[in-house]
C-alpha cells in the first residue's frame, strides 16, 4: 500500500509510545483520520501528547474499548504489542488489518532495504553492515540504519531517496505480522527466545521466517550454514542465496560464502575464491562476534559492496553498548556489561569469550526459557555465579541439578542487582573477570536491558 492510498481511512494506533507517535503522525500527515488508544491515562501521557499536539488526533486513554472498531478501516500495533488482547482479537474476527511500522514503512520507502533478524546478534550485524555501507556509499547517498535500533525510520520516509539505502534490524515481534520481506534479508540464527510471547518454538520460527517468505526470484537471503535452523530455511527461499560460516563449503565453485580459513576472512563468489581480510582486524571479542563479522560480509557481498568497504567499516569497531561492553579495570579486575543478554542462550555465547576466571551475574525475569544447558557450563566455566531478580530462584535450582562432585562454583543469591554489584566486588580476586551476562530479560526491576545496563556501569564506576 502506497502512502497516497491513506487518504481519507480510519486508522487506529494502539500505543503512544515511539512507534505509536511515529504512525499516528506518519498517517495524519498523510491524510488519514487517526484515532491514538493507550491504556494509560491521560495525566501519564504528557510527553506523547505534547509531540502530537500540532495534529488533528483523537485521543482515547485509560484502556483499549473494542467499540473502538466502529468503521476502523486498519488497526496498528507496536512491535511489542500483545496480539491477544481483546481489541485485537476483535478486529481480526472482523477482518480489519493489523499491521505495524515495518509494514508501512517498507510498503513507502523507496530506497532498497537490508533487512537483518536473528535470536542475537542482531545489532551488532546491523551496526557493522552500516559501517561497510558508510564506506562504499557514493557522495550524494545517505545511509539509514534502524527498525528494532534507533528512532522508527518511518519518522524519515518521504527524505529517503530511492538511492539511498537502509538497513533494518527485525524483531520476531516486528516481523510477526510482516506481509513484505526487504530485496537482502539475513536470518543469523534461531535459538529459543521470546517463548512467553510466541507461545512454541514453531511459532517463533514461523515469525522470524517472514523476513524471507516475501521475497522474489531477484531477491537474497542470508543464512548461516552453522546455525540448524537458519540453515535448514535454504529450501525455503524464493530467490538467490548468501551464506556465511567458519567452515568453507564443500562447493566453493557453486556457491556465494563467507567462511574463515587460515585466520583469514575469505568470499567464494562467482567462481571465485578470495581472501577479506585478517580475522585479526576484528576487534570483537568471542566467536560469536566473528559470526556477526562474517554476516555483515555476507550481507555487504549480497548488495554488492566491495572488500575495500568491509574492511574499512570493520576495522576498529569496537562493539555496541551493552554487549560484552568493557566497563573498567578496578583492583586487578575487569568488569563487562553485557546487558543485551536477555536469553540463556546469549549468556553461553558471552561465557566462551573469556579465558579467565569469572564472576558471573544472571538473573532478572525469565522467559520461559530452558536453563539446564546453561547451568551446566557455568559449573564449568565460572567460579562464582551470584543470582539477582525474579529467576533468582529458578536459576539456583538450575544450578544445583547441573552441580557434579567435582564443581567448585560458588552460588550467591541477591535482591537487586545493585545488591549483586557489591557481592562480586567483595568476591573479585586480582585476574577475575565479572561479567553482567543476565540471561533473563530486565522488566522485573527496569525499563529495558540498557537502562539495567547503564545502572550497571554508574554502579560499577562507583566502586571504590
């Protein structure tokens, strides 16, 4: 759907938050008659009303009526929208489309889109794909990154030119509804995450999928050859495929890869085997990181960026905040805050990017998510693990099913983080590492995982 065809329609925007405000002025500028619901009240929604005070809005707080549906041509959500709620059910009982952001943003721009979704390392690819893009674009082109990252690019829509090129980071929650896919779309991986929203593992699956089930014969995805279920998604697509991974294919001559051989970063492509560049130029620390490396390569190879502009956008990036971000050396101790890690999953992935001892902290709200295999390398890889938040208990449990007679791990339970901070501080030793690598999501004490992360490091530099 184009943006003339708003014209005249009746659109309900459920949420006033970013991407709420974001549709709502999208859509009243271009002619539409909008209708804002939130549950909240009106005297906790001044900052949104104030930013849409110049348009013609009709506001509805206090809770989402379903009579609110009267002659409502579309329905519009959030990405973190509960699809379950009754005025929802209602509308899809009555036809009426349910759409979000994404949907109209990539239904206006008139720019190529690079679209990346994945269980994690998301941002980090979207940001280093970016980064190659800044490198090779030409001097009247400007570059748009965004989506799950940043501002809602649908705020920007009608200043992007058709050539100029964006990059979206896509949530599972963004691309639950999605009737389109981007032309370059990069599934990374699939690990359990999100089950207390979707419900299964197919129907998470299913979601992610979207980003490709769109696409034409002239379109590209890019999986990864080492992860099972991005893999297993080839027979699936509908155009040309890209793929990356630490093992070279076995048709090199046949296929368009990244893979890392000899410490060296290479591209089959075309017939053609070539070296990047020096896996020592990756900053990044685990092999995870050398994954996102390798995405973002493939993804630059899929819209035609040259090596140059892969090295340049990877050489001294020294990773996004929150993500086995360094925090400070205090007392022969350092201290990373990987706060992103809201999944048991993340957290192994952060515990094979350090050899040295470490302090590990976990805990916040769980997301119905299985912590056995988790619990079972921490007995192997950590010295002290200390438990904060609500999965406080769950995780401890965890822990004592996994424990073997030859497990030394120390187990403190704690309140709050800040608790936590003050217990790894009275348990570092010289040479230590302790690392915030939570494993459950931050909405039982926070915002969101960079406020927890910030708290984090103000705590941490307060230490003394």
């Amino acid at each position: 759907m184009k943006k003339f065809d708003w014209y005249g329609k009746k659109i309900l925007m459920l949420g006033a938050a970013r991407q709420g405000q974001a549709i709502a002025r999208y859509m009243s500028e271009h002619g539409a008659e909008v209708m804002l619901s939130d549950a909240k009240p009106f005297n906790k929604l001044f900052p949104a009303f104030d930013a849409l005070k110049d348009l013609p809005i009709h506001w509805v707080t206090g809770g989402h009526p379903v009579e609110l549906l009267s002659d409502v041509d579309s329905v519009f959500v959030t990405g973190g929208a509960d699809l379950q709620i009754p005025i929802i059910r209602e509308a899809v009982f009555r036809n009426i489309p349910i759409q979000n952001d994404t949907q109209v943003f990539l239904s206006a721009v008139q720019a190529p889109v690079i679209g990346i979704t994945g269980s994690s390392g998301k941002t980090t690819t979207t940001t280093l794909t970016g980064r190659i893009a800044e490198a090779q674009k030409k001097e009247e082109q400007h570059i748009w990154v965004g989506g799950n990252i940043g501002n809602p690019l649908l705020t920007f829509v009608d200043d992007i030119k058709k050539d100029d090129i964006v990059i979206l980071e896509l949530s599972s929650f963004q691309l639950e509804i999605a009737t389109i896919s981007p032309r370059i779309s990069a599934i990374l991986n699939i690990t359990p995450n999100h089950l207390d929203r979707h419900g299964t593992m197919e129907a998470y699956i299913a979601a992610k999928k979207h980003i490709i089930d769109y696409q034409n014969e002239m379109d590209i995805a890019v999986l990864n050859r080492d992860d099972k279920i991005s893999w297993n998604l080839r027979k699936e697509i509908h155009g040309r495929l890209m793929s990356f991974g630490f093992v070279k294919p076995v048709d090199c001559d046949h296929e368009a890869a990244i893979f890392l051989e000899n410490g060296m970063i290479k591209r089959c492509m075309k017939g053609i085997e070539e070296d990047l560049f020096s896996a020592n130029l990756i900053r990044l620390r685990g092999s995870h990181n050398i994954a996102n490396v390798m995405a973002a390569c493939a993804i630059a190879s899929a819209a035609g960026f040259s090596p140059k502009a892969m090295r340049e956008g990877i050489e001294n990036f020294s990773g996004v905040d929150h993500r086995l971000q360094w925090v400070r050396e205090f007392n022969g101790v350092n201290w990373y805050n990987d706060s992103i890690a809201t999944a048991p999953e993340r957290t192994m992935a952060a515990l094979k990017s350090f050899d040295e001892p470490l302090v590990l902290l976990l805990g916040g709200r769980d997301k119905h998510l299985p912590w056995d295999e988790l619990a079972d390398q921490i007995h192997h890889r950590a010295r002290c693990a200390i438990l904060f938040g609500e999965a406080a208990p769950l995780i401890k449990t965890a822990l004592e099913k996994a424990q073997t007679t030859d497990s030394s791990l120390a187990v403190i339970v704690c309140h709050t983080l800040q608790e936590a901070v003050a217990a790894a501080a009275s348990q570092a030793q010289a040479g230590d590492v302790i690392l915030l690598s939570p494993g459950g999501t931050s909405y039982d004490a926070f915002k969101d995982f960079e406020e927890r992360g910030k708290q984090f490091i103000e705590w941490v530099l307060q230490l003394k």
